[in-house]
C-alpha cells in the first residue's frame, strides 16, 4: 500500500477514537450539534429523527439527543455498510 493511503487511514481512525470517546460521555445534544458530528446538514438531522431512525428527546419545545443513542445511530449505519 502507499504511505499516504496508510497516513489518511491512520489519521482517520485516530478522529474516529475521538469521537467515540466524546460520545461516550452521555450528555444531551442539540440537533445542530448532532449534525455537526456527523457531518450532515440541519435539516438532515432532522429528518433521521423524524424518521425514527435515531432515538430522541424533546426538551420543552426542541429535539435533543443523547450522546449514547448517537453512538448507538453511528454503530447502526456502519454495520449497514
């Protein structure tokens, strides 16, 4: 294999064992938050949990999701892959 495509991997695993040890800490995240980890528009966002195809909470008036069920979405998607 070449060194760069070893280089990208390895870097890419290392931001992977990032966000696993952010997510592990169970607090609530606001759907912009949500969308900024993984990398998707709002509005995308939104609709996954519309659709159900992540678990989630409304506080007051707005959608939150735990960090676990988060973890949990990821896990989901990349199994489906």
């Amino acid at each position: 294999m070449n060194i760069s495509i070893l280089n990208k991997i390895t870097k890419m695993e290392k931001n992977i064992q990032i966000l696993v040890e952010t997510l592990k800490k169970d607090k609530l995240l606001t759907v912009h938050e949500m969308a900024k980890t993984l990398n998707i528009d709002y509005r995308t966002a939104l609709n996954v949990i519309r659709n159900k195809k992540i678990k989630s909470s409304i506080v007051g008036n707005r959608y939150r999701v735990y960090n676990s069920d988060l973890l949990n979405y990821i896990k989901q998607e990349d199994e489906k892959r």
